[in-house]
C-alpha cells in the first residue's frame, strides 16, 4: 500500500507529498478532473498519509503504511457507494420526523469526514454544512491533522454559504478537499480562497496495460471492456467482477428488447421468474438495475453522436439499432422508473417485488 498504488498523475501527486513535507497542506483544496480520475482515491491517500503513525516515506517525500490505526479506518471509505447505501438504509429506517433532519455523512475514522451528495437531490446540503461547522473547530483527536471531503462541487445556495464562511476563518488544525469535475461549479469566492490540483483521465490504454498485468483471467476483450465498464478508475477496474455484470446485463438486455420491440413474452418471463423475494433477490435485482442503468446511458450516449464513448463496447451493434427506436424521453422515464424501483427496494416496499410490472410499466405503447 502506498502512493505507488495510484496510477498516473505523478507531477501533481508529487507536488501534493511535498506539500505534507513541508506542512503546507491547504487549509482548503480542490481536486479536479474527470470522473475516474482518481480525485477521491487520492483525498484518501492524502488523509492517509497526513495522519499516517508509522511516518513512512518513499522516494523521500511522505507516504503512509496502509496497516495502522489511522490508515486502515481511513480505508474503509474507500468502499464510498457501499458506506453511502449503509448511511441511505439507516436513515430510511427512520421515523420520518427523524427522517428530515438526518443528513448522509461517512465517517470511519474519528477525525475524517466524508460528506457525499445528499439523496435523491444529490446535492450537499446545509444541514451537512452545519455538522462540518460543528465539529471542524474541534481539536483532532486521534489525526494530526482532521480531513473534511467534500465528493461533490454541487453544492445548495445556502450550504455554499456556509462553507464559504468556515474558508473565510479555517482552523489550523483541518483542512477541507472539494472533488470537482468542473471548478465552475463552486463559488468563485470559494475558489479563490482554496488550492487547487488537477488530475488528467488515465488514458484507457493505460489503464488496460494496468488490467493486463494484475488480471490475467481475461482475455484482451474482456479487459478492454472491464477498463470501460470502470470508467478508467483504476480500484474499479481490479475488483471488477466481469462474469457476474454479464449475467445481470445479460437479464436487463432481457427487459430492454421486450420493452423496445415485439418479444416473445415466454423469454421475459422465465428470466423474471428467477428474481425471487429476499435478500437474494434484492442484491441480485439492484445489480441488474445498475447494469441496466449502464445500457440507458450508452444509448443516450449514441444517441447524442457520442458512440466512441460507451461502455458495453461488445454490444455496440445492437445498442445502435435500439438507440434508432426508442426517444430520449423514453430513456428518462425508464431512468426514473428504476430510480422508484431502487427506493422501494431501500424502503422494504418491495417483499413481492414484480419485474413483470416493471416490465410493463417501461414497455414502448
Ligand atoms: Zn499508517
């Protein structure tokens, strides 16, 4: 473990080591770059390696161990969507007067503090602020230096405020990373008072070459797709279970042909039949939907004359001949349906969960 593990980037990784030699660390920095970029994964390896007991370095600038106290809580926000869907069940478990003041914060580690999009806006939201406020002024207890991750630029007016009152008189003791796709999106008097470290996509032969000597269960297909399927991030790409994401596309491609054209109802039926009630089903119901979500954006992609960039490379023949049948309000219906799908799902709604009135409800009429 260690800052070897991140691909690409080297000259603004290095700049940002030298800046934790020194202790120049911003008190507010922005990472920027394209989804995929590694902009969380490295806020990550920053916290790490800032609060890192073992006080490890490499090449002469500070790294971290990967193995104490500090860096292992840190990582287990690695797993960001996972933490986020535990914090989304806890709340929905809530009575509801709980329900609205409950805000969606990760914290794995005493001092370290992952504030994500609040859902279904997915926007940061004031109230996730406020906590930040709260507890930015209080002394690290177990970090040398306490870490406030902001994973998203797309802030409420009044939550951009906030923050923008906490950069204007920033403890010395914190710092705050904002990850933004696109700068533009924050305050302009947020920007200016914030670093900034800017980080390029790993180029997709890169990343495949990076597949080609860690996976070699799969062919040069197979890892040319797992390197789209992960969006050029790297951790994805690894860990990427390429059999089962077939399996579930596999029944969602099911679910799109029957909705787009005249089908045989027997084949729907038989694969929904296999999504049985329980938590089985449950796991096996969202990885469908999530691949099914992947398929609904390679088609607007297409749609859109963006076809280079879609991600199911080895469907490109028939993603092509859907994309020409179907409108673009039909895609954001069936992206709002799965949407309901998955809260229902979150809220226990769905014991007797029926694909074949989902099915129904996306059909083309
Ligand atoms: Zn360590």
């Amino acid at each position: 473990m260690g800052f070897k593990d991140f691909l690409g980037n080297e000259t603004t990784v290095r700049h940002l080591r030298e800046s934790i030699a020194q202790s120049r660390l911003p008190h507010a920095l922005i990472l920027t770059g394209p989804r995929g970029s590694g902009k969380y994964t490295l806020a990550l390896m920053l916290a790490q390696a800032v609060n890192c007991l073992n006080s490890t370095e490499s090449d002469g600038l500070p790294d971290f161990c990967g193995t104490c106290r500090n860096c292992t809580r840190i990582a287990e926000d690695m797993q960001l969507d996972a933490r986020v869907e535990e914090a989304v069940a806890t709340r929905e478990e809530m009575r509801e007067v709980d329900k609205k003041d409950t805000r969606i914060l990760i914290q794995t580690h005493p001092d370290v503090l992952v504030i994500p999009p609040d859902p279904p806006q997915l926007l940061i939201k004031v109230g996730q602020v406020r906590t930040v406020i709260r507890e930015i002024y209080r002394v690290p207890a177990d970090a040398k230096r306490a870490i406030y991750i902001f994973t998203s630029a797309a802030f409420m007016k009044e939550a951009a405020n906030s923050l923008l009152k906490i950069l204007e008189e920033p403890p010395a003791h914190a710092s705050i990373f904002l990850l933004a796709e696109n700068t533009g999106e924050l305050l302009p008097t947020i920007r200016s008072r914030a670093g900034i470290a800017r980080l390029g996509a790993l180029p997709l032969e890169q990343l495949e070459q990076h597949i080609a000597g860690r996976r070699s269960d799969l062919s040069p297909a197979k890892r040319s797709l797992v390197a789209r399927l992960a969006q050029g991030a790297v951790g994805a790409a690894l860990g990427f279970d390429l059999e089962r994401y077939l399996a579930y596309r596999q029944d969602a491609l099911v679910l799109l042909r029957h909705a787009t054209r005249e089908s045989d109802h027997s084949v729907l039926f038989r694969m929904t039949e296999t999504y049985r009630a329980g938590a089985e089903g449950q796991e096996k119901t969202q990885g469908m939907l999530r691949a099914m979500i992947s398929l609904l954006e390679d088609l607007l992609l297409i749609q859109s004359g963006q076809a280079v960039l879609i991600r199911n490379v080895d469907l490109q023949a028939e993603l092509n001949t859907m994309a020409a049948s179907i409108s673009f309000d039909w895609i954001e219906n069936t992206a709002r349906s799965i949407q309901q799908v998955q809260s229902g799902m979150r809220r226990n709604l769905l014991r007797s969960l029926s694909l074949d009135a989902f099915a129904a409800e996306i059909a083309v009429r």
